[in-house]
C-alpha cells in the first residue's frame, strides 16, 4: 500500500499537461501551454489513471512561469474515505521512520493528532465542509489502516519513502 502513497511530485500526463500528487492524492495540473486542448471529462479521466482518483478540475489561473495556467483538482466527495486511508497509510510512514516500530494501542498522542490533521487534508482534497462528514464515524478505519501498515512495516523492514509535509 505505502507504495501508491509514496507517489509525491509532479508526473507528466500524455495529454500534455502535468499533474501533481500529494501521498497519490491529486491535487493540482498544471499547463505550460495556455488552457489545455482536451475536455474536462477527459483530462479526468487522464488524472483518474494515473492516482485511481476522480476529480474536479477548477478555474485554469497564471501559474508561476510565463504562459504557464494552473487548475486546483478536487477529488469526488464519494472518495473522502479513499483519500483518508491514503493519509493514513502516510501517517503510518512517517511513523515507522521516525520510530522504527508499529504503533502502539497506548500511542493515543500520535493517533489523535495525526487523525485531526489527516481528516482536515481529506476535507480540502475532497473540496468539503467540516459537517459534511461525519468526524467519528470514520476514525475507526483510519486508526485500523495506520496500525495495519504499521504492523505490516514492521514484518517486512521495508523503509518506506517519507517526503517532509509541506503545509
């Protein structure tokens, strides 16, 4: 699992544009060439292949280079759980690396915070409000899919990758 997470950066797509995945969550295309000449539908489809992740694509803006337009992407409110597994195999990363062991039914500090702060990202990668899910209700699978790769981690010694947060 930790290796679709792992997908960090900027990967280019055949219809000319690039697109950018936080943890194999896609979260802005980016056009070197002006308003890309491919429908929304399709350019979906296209992210879609790539992180397994429908989305909705913004308003096209400058970007940071000259000629350059930028979209945000959303992915479908449908997928907030798949987004916040993704965060939590992330989470379960940056764990291990950090402490070289699965997490622990007594490691409440790091489950809370990590929770928190995952359920606020798959909120903005999802383009939802706080009350639009249910906070509780999905606590339980993401602490089950953190402890599992842990767990999983930790049989095998495999290092996972770990990019620094950037926000």
């Amino acid at each position: 699992m930790t290796k679709l997470t792992a997908r960090n950066g900027w990967i280019h797509l055949p219809c000319g544009c690039d697109l950018e995945l936080q943890h194999g969550i896609p979260v802005r295309l980016s056009s070197a060439g002006g308003v890309p000449d491919i429908s929304e539908p399709d350019l979906s489809g296209e992210v879609a292949s790539h992180s397994g992740l429908r989305v909705s694509i913004g308003e096209w803006l400058p970007g940071e280079d000259a000629g350059e337009l930028q979209a945000k992407t959303l992915v479908t409110g449908e997928q907030f759980t798949e987004v916040l597994n993704r965060l939590a195999v992330s989470a379960a990363a940056v764990f291990f690396d950090r402490y070289h062991k699965s997490v622990a039914k007594d490691d409440v500090d790091w489950d809370t915070l990590e929770y928190a702060n995952d359920f606020r990202r798959a909120l903005e990668y999802c383009g939802l409000d706080w009350g639009d899910v249910d906070r509780d209700s999905c606590r339980m699978g993401y602490l089950k899919t953190m402890h599992a790769e842990t767990q999983r981690l930790a049989a095998t010694a495999e290092s996972p990758l770990v990019e620094p947060e950037s926000d």
